[in-house]
C-alpha cells in the first residue's frame, strides 16, 4: 500500500513483509490521517543484530566525528521543523506553535548533548593505589566511560520528537546504537525526525525506527536479549517494563501528580498564572503539568476566582488555529478524564464551569472542594482539569503531596524564602519549584521522579552518564 509509512533499519525505509498496516487517527477529525508498517518479529530481531553490529564500529569513531554527525542532525530538524511539526498537529493535536517549538527544542538538545558529551567523554581518571590500608605505590588505575551497547528508546505521545530525542542523542553521542519504539499517536512526526538522522549520515544499522502492534510484538520487545539499556517514558506500562527487563540499567519516567501548593502570603496573580499555563499547557496532557492545586484556605476563594477569570479567556478549538486548549489524544483518554469529572461531581465536587465534551475535545475545568475519596485527588488526568483542595495548614499541604504514588515534581508559591524552602525539603518529590510551575526543561536540568514516578535520572548529563559504563585499565608497575 502506497500510503503506508515505512519503518526504518540498516540505513534504509522498508516495507514490512508483514503486508499489514496500522492506523493513525487524527485526533481532531476522529478519522484515520496515517497508516504505518505493522513490522515482524523477523525484522525486530534483525534490527537488534544490525544495531549491535554498528555499535561496535561507531563506538571507534572518535568523539568529535559522533559531535559533528549529530549537529548535523540538528541543523537538519530545524530545517524541516514545518513538516515535522504540521505531523504533531495532525498526530496528537498540538497547538501549532508548540508543534514547531517541540521541534526546535529538540534540535537545541541533540546540539547541547554533542557539546556535553564531547565534554564529559574527554574525561577520565588516574587513581593511584597508596591511600587505601597496605597498598604501595605500585599501579595505577585509569578510568573512562564506554558506551553500554544497544538502546531501546520509547517515547510517548505527547512529545514523539522530543523525548525521542532526549534518549537517541545522548546513546549516540556516547557510542551506543538505538532502536526506537515510537508511540503509535506521533510516530509519523518521529518517522520524519528519524530521516535527519538518516541525511545526517550515521552509520547503517545505528539507528532503527520499529513500528509494531504493541499487543503482539510489546514484550518481545522490551526483553529481547540484544537490549542493554532502555529509556522509557510513558504511562504505567512502564512499571511492567521494569519488573520484566530483567539485569539492565533503566531510565524510566512514568507520569505525575504534580501538587501546586499555595500559602497565604503567595502572590496570587502569579499563583494562578502558573496554575493556568502548568494545568492546561497542551491540554494537560503532560507529566509535569500542574494536577492538584493545594490552596491555603485563608486566600484559596481570592485564588480560586483570579484562575476562573484566565480560564474563561482560554481559547477552546482545533490545533492548526493555536487553541489553547485542543482534543485529547484519543477518545479512551476523553471518557477516561469524563470519568473522573462525573465521579468528583457525583460525590459533591464544585464545577466552576460547565462540564463540556465534543468529539474529544474537553473545555477547561477547575473543579473544586475536590475530597480525598473523590478519584481525581489521586489519579492523573492528562486533560484539562484541575482540583483544588483547601488545606489549613502546611503540613496538610505536603503530607497530601507525599502521599500520591507519584513524586515527580511539585510547586510552592509563597514569598517567603524560608518557608519555601522548608516546604522544599518536606516534599518528596524529584523537583520542587519555587514559584513557578512544574517542568522538564531547560534540558540539562536533571530530570527525575520517586516512588512509580520513575527510575533514574534524565537530563542531558545525567542521561549521558547513564547509557555510559566506567571501564577501568589497571597497570601493575614492575
Ligand atoms: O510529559 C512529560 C515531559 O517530560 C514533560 O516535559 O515539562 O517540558 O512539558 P515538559
């Protein structure tokens, strides 16, 4: 079939022998956009053996040859940055604007990675033995980072290109090879992202981009024996990855519940600022966004009417126009987050805004006197709405936060730099933000979550130490 998206291995597009296609549903139009290659579990196998084939020449290529071949990927994604971003508009409903900046950013993340590398790569160690008890000064120990081998990458929807990215430009540059998994909404975006890969000119086989039916080829995948690392970010598929994968490093990312907590002497307008654009940035609909706001009761009326004056101004519609708030990924997420609206009304919430739903289009709530036996005080949207709970004191504050299975990132606002920090240190969670909203970037922040929020560190160093191994040399003196 013609219109069918191949799948990318040994430095070419192929054709799946499988004859089998699978669909990519607009999720404004509700109608089939994409087909994509249903690929075997043949040319899973084979797309391992290649990587691991490559991976061994290209970890001999020296540093600033894998540096330059990935600012040429960048320069190339930010030349194409229209046709990659007019996918993600057609994928997943990104607001036009924030399709092109995902793209540039991405871009800006594979050239940083290539100057991080080249400088933590550089670097090694010499130790010698005489500090520790009944060693002479008769060898030397020198250390050095060396790739890890094959990295599967899987990306989730809501950022097909750039946290495709954030996993292949830190394998690359550390020598190891990739195969990418990329998610079923967006895989045509980061098909287009793997072809600057692909202009760049990186080695055939070093980079691979598999399409499958995750119901079929799924485990396979994620335990096939050539893996030696992967980096994930998802949902709690993730944690069936983990529990399976068996003796490989992992670096996983698996969602948020991220507590925005509000004390008496915050500034308001920036409190509800924040509250709107760390809500309902792409609708929701990422791991970072705000998902509980914990208001001080004593200012928590004054804060609740400031965030329903921004939220009315929201601009509601499709995301070729730059709605703020555009259609949810599929129509399993809209019933999903219509469920957990209905069960917070049926159990006495306040909906400060008219519950509205077209197609999965869902207009912006803030629902309020949310309880802890309503589910959407501990389960996480990924759509535009957000609960407030008013606290009385602090404590309550951080001890609700600590309490979700999630500790990703969290935010304070207050003025007060002693409390803020105080509050900071009460709460568990990878990140807090002093007065600002929850977020990933800039990219060379570490990046990470507790409890089932995730394993590991991200962030453009920490990533790049983790698909690194040390490898010691030590010379005995005669
Ligand atoms: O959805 C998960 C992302 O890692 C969040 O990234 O804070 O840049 O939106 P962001």
């Amino acid at each position: 079939d013609g219109d069918t998206f191949k799948y990318y291995a040994d430095g070419q597009w192929k054709r799946s022998t499988s004859g089998n296609s699978m669909t990519v549903i607009n999720p404004t139009s509700r109608s089939t956009y994409y087909k994509l290659s249903v690929c075997t579990k043949e040319e899973m196998d084979h797309m391992f053996d290649a990587a691991r084939e490559a991976q061994r020449a290209w970890a001999r290529v020296p540093l600033w040859r894998r540096a330059e071949a990935l600012h040429k990927a960048a320069a190339l994604l930010k030349q194409n940055k229209d046709v990659i971003a007019e996918c993600l508009v057609k994928e997943v409903a990104k607001p036009a604007k924030d399709s092109v900046t995902e793209v540039v950013r991405s871009a800006d993340f594979i050239d940083y990675t290539a100057e991080e590398g080249i400088r933590i790569l550089s670097e090694g160690k010499c130790l010698v033995p005489d500090s520790f008890p009944g060693n002479e000064r008769n060898k030397l120990c020198l250390s050095s980072r060396i790739p890890l081998g094959v990295v599967l990458a899987i990306p989730p929807f809501n950022y097909p290109v750039n946290l495709s990215v954030s996993k292949i430009a830190p394998a690359l540059i550390a020598g190891n090879a990739v195969v990418v998994k990329p998610p079923m909404q967006g895989s045509v975006a980061a098909l287009h992202m793997i072809q600057c890969f692909h202009l760049a000119g990186f080695p055939k086989g070093l980079i691979s981009a598999i399409t499958i039916k995750v119901a079929d080829l799924g485990d396979a995948l994620t335990t096939h024996p050539a893996i030696n690392c992967i980096s994930f970010t998802g949902g709690d598929s993730g944690i069936a990855i983990a529990k399976r994968a068996g003796m490989v490093p992992l670096q996983m990312e698996l969602g948020g519940k991220d507590a925005c907590i509000v004390l008496d002497d915050a500034d308001l307008d920036l409190a509800a600022a924040n509250i709107i654009k760390g809500g309902f940035s792409f609708s929701g609909q990422r791991c970072t966004a705000v998902k509980i706001v914990l208001a001080m009761d004593t200012i928590a009326n004054k804060l609740v009417e400031k965030v329903n004056v921004k939220v009315a101004r929201l601009s509601v519609g499709p995301p070729e126009v730059d709605s703020d708030i555009t259609p949810v990924v599929s129509e399993s997420s809209a019933d999903f987050i219509e469920g957990l609206v209905m069960d917070a009304r049926q159990k006495g919430a306040k909906l400060w805004q008219e519950y509205r739903r077209e197609g999965n289009l869902i207009w912006p709530i803030l629902i309020d006197n949310v309880r802890p036996d309503m589910r959407i005080t501990w389960e996480e949207p990924f759509g535009p709405i957000i609960p407030v709970i008013r606290i009385r004191t602090i404590e309550e504050g951080v001890q609700h936060c600590n309490s979700s299975r999630y500790g990703l990132q969290g935010c304070v606002f207050t003025n007060n730099i002693h409390r803020a920090l105080i509050v900071s240190d009460a709460m568990e969670t990878g990140t807090v933000q002093i007065n600002s909203a929850p977020a990933r970037g800039p990219d060379h922040f570490p990046f990470q979550g507790l409890r089932d929020s995730g394993i590991g560190s991200q962030g453009i160093t920490n990533s790049i130490h983790m698909m690194t191994k040390v490898k010691s040399t030590v010379i005995n003196l005669p």
